[in-house]
C-alpha cells in the first residue's frame, strides 16, 4: 500500500513537472523540486529524458547536490557529475558523511578526487582512505568512522557535560558505545539511559554488553539481515582484534535491501540495475545483447530439440498447436521456484542443511499441479481434437515438465550460488532452457510413442 502511494506521488509530481517544463516556466519547476528531499529529488532525475533531466538539475539546491547524487544510480550519476564544474563536485560533496563520501568518491574524475581529498581536515582524509581500504559491498565500506565513545570509568553527569561540549551527534545516534584503554569495544549505553538517571550513576551501571559488534568483512547482505533480524539503528563496527572502528546506522542498510530487491528484480531479466531508464541506445544495446546472444542460443537448443521430431508434426498438426502450452507453463512454474529460492538464498534461508527437504516439497507441489492443471489441458484437447491418447499425452507431459521445473528452480541457483555466481542473473537463463528442452521433448516423445507408432 505504502509503495503504491509512493509510485502515485512520483507520477503526480512528474505530471506537474512536465507541465511547468513545457510552458517554459522554470520558476515553478524549482520550488516544486526544492520542496522534495534529496532521495525524492533523485528519483524524479532518473524518471526524465536527459534534456530535460540536465535543466532540472540546474535547479537543485546546491546544498542538496551531493545527497541527490548518491540516490540516483550509477549510470544517472556520471552523466550529472560530466554537467558539472569540478568546483561545483567538490562544494556538492564536502559535506558528506565519511560513509556516503566513500559511495561517490570513486565515480569522481581524478582531478576531483584531489579536491576534494585537499579540502578535507588531516583526520577526516585518513577516516575516508580508511574506509576505502576495505572491498565493497562489506560492513567496513558501509561504517561511517564518526562515532561517540565513552570510558567506563566515567559518571552520566561526565558524558552529559561532554556531550554539551561537543555540541552535535551524528545522525542516527541511538545508542553511544563504551570501550577500553585499547578502544576494544566493551558494549554501548542508550541515549535515553544517560537522561533518565541520576548524574552520579557509574557508566558501567548502564552498560549493555549483549549487542554483538559487526565484522569489518562481513558482507552487505549480511549486515541487512542482522539489522532486520534485530529491528537496529545503527550497530558498531570492529576488527580481528574487537578495536571499534565505526558504526553502520538503518539509513545504509535500508539502501542495501532496495539495492537487492532492484537486483533480482531486474537481474532475472539479464539488466543491470544501475542501467539508466533512458541511456544512449548504443550503451542499451551493449548492456543487454549478451544476455538477449545467450538466450538465442538456448532457443536453439530447444529447437533443435523440436526438430527431432518433424516427422510427428507433419503427421499430427495438433502437437504443434498444443506444444508452446507446456513449454510455457514449465516455464511459469519454474520461475516461481526459481523467485523463492533467488529470496531464500539472499536472506540466508537456504543452504545444504535444508536443500534436500526443499527440493522434496517443491517437487510434490510440482506433481500436484501437474496432476491438477494436466487434468484440466487433458480435458480441453479432448474436446478440441477428439483425441483421448492426445488428452493423456499432454497431461503426463506437463506432469513431467512441472517436476523438471521444480528440480531446476532449486538445483540450479544452488548450483550457480557454490559455483559464485548470481542466481538472480544467471539462474532465468538456464531455467528457461531446461523447462523448454524438457517440455518439447517429454510432449513431442510421449506422442510418438503413444500416437504415431
């Protein structure tokens, strides 16, 4: 309901902006974009053609540049990023939090990079080279260095006072974290602990321990999935050694789990999900022919196996009228599998453990629905051809079809997963092929044997 309203406010706004664009009043256009925030703001950017997606971004806010920047994907944001002056790169920028900084710093021509490294304090430098020193897609690159500490050798009132002192709090600041002489992270204090108790209250007296730090290295997906598991803010980020490094807050990780649904989304169909809605032909072409050459070769392979079987279709010009039927209801019912098993496998549900147990019960499913929708062709080609045998073939068929489905939809995102390639990219592919070789050659055998013999 939420995404629905969200998607209705996106296409209203993008009605009004269209309007004011084509009457030439840019007036309007400006105050309804400075109206929105920056996510809403990149949003709308990649919804337009790139005319006018270049005067529009004209007519933000300096000040909301570089969040706007890293709401949009990356195709949208080296096409902004070539409109500006490198000064403009390095005023949008500077502000940012380590965390986000370290996202753009890599799109940023070289030149910039400079800039914007020289405009930064020695201790914030060192924070972003920090950061960068670990791979993407881990809890290191996604940690913002800028966190509150506090000793536990220390009162409520000493912490309060401090506090004051320092004069501001990172966003996101729910909890602050206690560590030792060494940095070693001891645990953290809840901000609403240190105003509900009395000001000579030891820090100690407060402290809760049961809050497990995130590995450097652990990976983006996992680092989503212990924030959804434990309804986190933020949580604290340590090495090998238990040394507190950083804090990764909700913000990041509600950007990680909109990055993975866009993925698998868009990765089943072969796309990559920072493509932009309305690239250059040429680069559209070269993003999606490689996958559009892979699937002809395996139409094919399912031709081929078509082919084998010419003489059956001479002879019976219902096989050829019924066949595309169980290829695509294959099809459907394995990519159903292959959609639960794609989610399973990104949220940690499915692995060795439970692989067997799955494939049993997908593959009754299968046999069930074979049974019921087989049943249900069976009858209908009955009363179209006339033919019981026909009726039978195609119902067994199908029946065979939905069960090689059903082991395809899980083995092979398994498969694809040990062998360290995206199920959700590569999986469709493979599934497609298996669905449609087993259909023709199960419906086209079947009818040979039973029919034309």
């Amino acid at each position: 309901m939420a995404e629905a309203v969200r998607h209705d406010k996106t296409a209203r706004q993008l009605r009004l902006l269209s309007d004011a664009l084509d009457s030439g009043r840019l007036g309007p256009v400006k105050r309804l974009v400075n109206t929105l925030s920056p996510a809403e703001i990149g949003n709308l950017l990649e919804s337009l053609p790139p005319g006018q997606r270049t005067v529009v971004w004209g007519l933000v806010d300096t000040e909301d540049d570089g969040e706007v920047l890293l709401h949009v994907g990356d195709e949208v944001r080296e096409g902004l990023i070539a409109d500006m002056d490198p000064d403009e790169i390095v005023a949008a920028v500077e502000d940012l939090d380590i965390d986000d900084l370290a996202d753009l710093v890599e799109d940023l021509p070289g030149t910039v990079i400079d800039e914007v490294l020289k405009s930064m304090d020695r201790e914030n430098r060192e924070r972003l080279e920090q950061v960068l020193s670990y791979p993407e897609d881990t809890a290191g690159r996604l940690m913002n260095p800028d966190v509150v500490t506090v000793r536990t050798d220390t009162t409520v009132d000493v912490v309060l006072r401090y506090l004051r002192l320092r004069g501001e709090l990172p966003d996101h600041t729910d909890h602050l974290y206690v560590v030792s002489r060494r940095h070693q992270y001891l645990g953290r204090i809840a901000l609403q602990a240190l105003l509900t108790h009395e000001a000579n209250t030891p820090i100690n007296a407060l402290l809760d321990d049961e809050q497990p730090a995130i590995d450097v290295g652990e990976s983006a997906e996992e680092v989503a999935r212990q924030f959804s598991d434990h309804d986190w803010i933020s949580a604290p980020v340590v090495d090998d050694n238990n040394i507190l490094l950083g804090r990764i807050t909700i913000d990041d990780v509600v950007d990680i789990i909109r990055e993975q649904a866009e993925h698998q989304a868009l990765g089943a169909a072969g796309l990559d999900e920072d493509e932009d809605l309305f690239s250059p032909v040429r680069r559209a072409v070269r993003g999606r022919v490689v996958w559009l050459a892979v699937n002809l070769v395996t139409a094919f392979l399912a031709a081929s196996v078509v082919g084998q079987f010419e003489a059956s279709l001479e002879q019976l010009v219902a096989l050829a009228v019924l066949m595309p039927i169980v290829a695509g209801m294959g099809g459907n019912a394995g990519t159903q599998v292959l959609a639960l098993m794609v989610r399973g496998l990104a949220l940690g549900q499915v692995g060795s453990s439970n692989a067997r147990v799955l494939l049993w019960k997908e593959i009754r499913v299968a046999l069930l629905n074979g049974a019921m929708l087989g049943t249900v062709v069976g009858v209908v080609a009955l009363a179209w051809f006339h033919s019981w045998g026909l009726a039978l073939v195609i119902g067994a068929a199908l029946t065979i079809t939905f069960c090689a489905a059903a082991l395809a939809g899980v083995l092979v995102p398994l498969a694809l997963k040990r062998m360290g390639y995206d199920p959700a990219l590569a999986g469709g592919v493979i599934l497609t092929t298996v669905t449609d070789v087993v259909g023709f050659l199960s419906f086209l055998g079947l009818a040979t044997l039973v029919l034309l013999r």
